[in-house]
C-alpha cells in the first residue's frame, strides 16, 4: 500500500526570514545612500584648480610638470574609484554582519512562538496541563505566550467539565435503564405472575421511561442554553418574566397544595427580550427547585420587577440548611442543594440551566443561603428598553 508522495521541502517566507530580508534591505540601502553622498561630496571637494587661469602648470614631486586641469581631473578619478571601491566593501561587509546578526536576533526574538507551536502540537487530552511559561521580556511575544496559557487553562477547565458531565449524565440514564431491565427480566422470568404483577411492571418501566425523557429533555435544554451563550439568539421576542413566573405557579399548584407552602408573590411587569421558551424554562426550574427542595408548611416567595434597565426574578424557598460556600457548585450539572447523584428527585440541571439562560441573554444569576434552611436566587436580564447595557441589579 503507497501514499501520497510528499512533496520536497520548500524555502517557506517565514517571519524569521522576512524581518532578516527586511533587515538586510534597510542597511544595505542605507549604507548605499551613505556612500552615493560621499562619492559626489568627494567630486564636488576636489576642485583645487578651478580658480587657476588656463594653462596653468603644476610641479609633482617627481619633478614632473603637468597642466593643472588635467592633475585635478586624475585626483578626482583617482579619490572617487578610491572611495567607491571601499565604500562598497565595507557595504558588503556591514550587510553580511548585519543579516546575520538580524537573523540570530529574530531567531531569539521568535523562539517563544516556536514553544508556543510545540506546546500546540503536543496538546492532548493527557497533556492538557503542559504550558509556555515564558519568562522573558514582557513585550508582544510575552503577552501572546500568557494569552495562550491562559486559552490553554480555559480549554482545560472546558474539557474537565465537559468529561464529569458527560459522566454523570451516563450515570444518570444508566440508574432508569437499570430499573427498567431489572423489571422486565424478573418479571419475565416468574412463570406464576398474573396480570397485575405485569401491570405493576409496566408500572415501574413507565415511572423509569419518564424519568429517563426528562434527562435527555433537560440535557438538551441546557445544550440549546449553552450554544447560545455569547452569541445573536436565534430567537428574540419581547416577554415578561411575570407571565412565565406565573404559568411556572400554575404548573405546581398541585405539590404546592400537598406539602401545605405558605406562597407570597409580587408579580410586577419584567419584561425582557429573548427567547420565549428559554426564559419561561428559567423560571419553571427555579419555581421547580424551590417547591421540590422545600419541606412541608414551608414558605416560597417569588418577585419580579424592573426598573428600565434591568428586569429582575428573585425566587425564594426554605427547605434544608445550604451553607454559602457550597452555592456556586449548585449551578454545576447533576448538583442537587450541595449533594451529587444522592437519589433524590430531580436530575441536577435545573440550576444549570438557568445559569447557561442568562448568560445566553446576557443576565446574571445569584444565589443565597437562608438562615435556617433555604435558599434565594436572583435572576436580572436587561430590560426589554434597555438593550443589552446597564448594572442595577436588585438589593
């Protein structure tokens, strides 16, 4: 089996040999301008016999006469060739030292781009850790190798994310498949069951089956969030938080009225510009979160407001102690009120969701631990007049 032959290598135009090329055509340019002035200041000096009358002689050393005109016309040619021929030596010797020298300075002047090349061949998913480190002068070529190290450390963080959700998501949709198979076969394999074990069967699969739609829902929600981030909304319709605030209430009421949650709301107009079905799943979830992670007769409040600038949802619950330290890893997939894949219900997203809405209709979104159990998170969006500029978040 034959490849492709390669091609022979060619003399590539590198930034080394441009800024030599560029160096050497400067000096040497320059040096010829230098000797051209010269060689013409040389034949205009020598002019000795331009004030003598015609005919006028002049005596050499040798004893030799010789007419004045005819000595200065062999002076001037003379000193002239002289000059010139020196004046071009010397040029070639000045341009060879300085190409050369302009190529080895360049050479170091370039050397942390070639680590930073290297760096970059050798990446890969077991060498992420590898960085330039430059220590050199702090010009262009320092800040390039820091922007890189840097981009590297973003990448990294990106890619460590993207392995641990990848992870728990195949943990997550592997517990209902479990159930599901575990169901079927030991059903199955019971020769005495009746049509109510397989009714309880169809039962369990079809509690497992939802769950598992529900995941994959959630995860593709929080995809379509994340892809969104910093970048034009595909779609971008003026709504209020208020409304989808209470279409999330009404979804709930049932749960709300079995655990006994004393609800206090203040739906003011929050209206917003973004995508419609993003934004009324920002506020399902964290009207969601603070029903499911409440305790019976707790308390759940829900505002929203705006103030021209900022739109804002705060959604507030009690519920089991948080403390602050942990709240940030909330917005972290598959992280349910500080514990990891504990069983309890919910997949973890829901959090994470909201944070990948906001940033994708370029908000924020906080959250704080109550004394004695809870937590309060507060959402603020530009304003549907504000555009996409102002910081008044709610206090």
């Amino acid at each position: 089996m034959t490849g492709t032959p390669r091609r022979p290598p060619r003399l590539r135009p590198t930034l080394r040999l441009r800024l030599t090329l560029l160096n050497g055509v400067l000096l040497v340019g320059a040096g010829a301008i230098l000797v051209l002035l010269s060689w013409l200041l040389v034949r205009d000096a020598l002019r000795p016999t331009d004030e003598l009358l015609p005919g006028t002689t002049v005596l050499l050393a040798d004893g030799r006469s010789m007419d004045a005109a005819a000595w200065q016309r062999q002076l001037v040619d003379s000193a002239s060739g002289e000059l010139l021929a020196k004046g071009l030596a010397a040029l070639l010797a000045i341009g060879t030292v300085g190409v050369v020298g302009a190529y080895a300075v360049a050479g170091r002047a370039l050397r942390p781009l070639h680590q930073v090349t290297a760096t970059a061949r050798r990446l890969g998913e077991t060498t992420l850790d590898q960085r330039i480190s430059y220590s050199g002068a702090n010009d262009e070529v320092a800040e390039l190798a820091d922007t890189f190290d840097e981009m590297l450390d973003r990448i990294a963080a990106a890619f460590e994310a993207q392995k641990r959700f990848v992870a728990n998501a195949s943990h997550e949709l592997r517990t209902p498949l479990a159930v599901m198979r575990t169901e079927i076969d030991v059903t199955l394999s019971d020769d005495e069951a009746d049509a109510a074990e397989y009714r309880r069967m169809a039962t369990v699969v079809r509690d497992a089956s939802e769950r598992a739609n529900s995941l994959v829902d959630a995860l593709l929600v929080l995809a379509r969030s994340e892809a969104q981030t910093g970048r034009r909304l595909g779609r971008r319709t003026e709504c209020d938080l208020a409304a989808g605030t209470l279409n999330a209430l009404s979804a709930v009421r049932r749960e709300v009225e079995r655990i006994k949650l004393d609800v206090h709301t203040s739906l003011e107009p929050a209206p917003v510009v973004g995508d419609p079905g993003l934004l009324d799943r920002l506020a399902g979830n964290l009207i969601e979160n603070a029903v499911r992670y409440n305790h019976l007769h707790g308390r759940l409040w829900v505002r929203t407001g705006s103030d021209g600038q900022r739109s804002w949802l705060v959604v507030g619950n009690t519920g089991f102690e948080v403390d602050q330290a942990d709240v940030p890893g909330l917005f972290e997939p598959f992280r349910r009120g500080g514990r990891e894949r504990t069983g309890a219900r919910g997949s973890g997203l829901g959090l994470s969701i909201v944070r990948a809405v906001c940033d994708a209709h370029g908000g924020t979104v906080t959250a704080v631990a109550q004394s004695g159990g809870g937590l309060e998170v507060t959402v603020n969006l530009p304003a549907a007049d504000a555009g996409s500029t102002g910081e008044n978040p709610v206090r």
